[in-house]
C-alpha cells in the first residue's frame, strides 16, 4: 500500500510540473531554462513512478 502511495503523491508531482510548465510558456518572455529545468524534473518522477510499478 505505501508504494501506492507514493506512485499517487509522485503522480500529483508530476502533474504539478506540467501544470507550471504550460504556465510558464504562456508568457512572451518565459525562462527556457526554467523550462529545460521543470522538464527535467517531470522526467525524473515519471522515471521513478515506472519503477515503482515494476516492482
């Protein structure tokens, strides 16, 4: 049950990222390397949420 858990609060992570990610390139002068930054981030959860569910 708690790696359940854990996948769900990674899983709410990751769509925060995507959340601030579009956010972010609604603005005429957004940050690239924030945005690189927030990629990076959502990859590594997503990563580690697949791992998860393969054990």
């Amino acid at each position: 049950m708690a790696v359940d858990a854990r996948i769900r609060e990674l899983g709410n992570k990751h769509t925060f990222l995507e959340e601030k990610i579009e956010k972010e390139l609604l603005h005429p002068a957004h940050d690239p390397l924030l945005i690189s930054d927030l990629k990076k981030q959502k990859l590594r959860l997503k990563e580690e949420i697949e791992a998860l569910r393969q054990r």
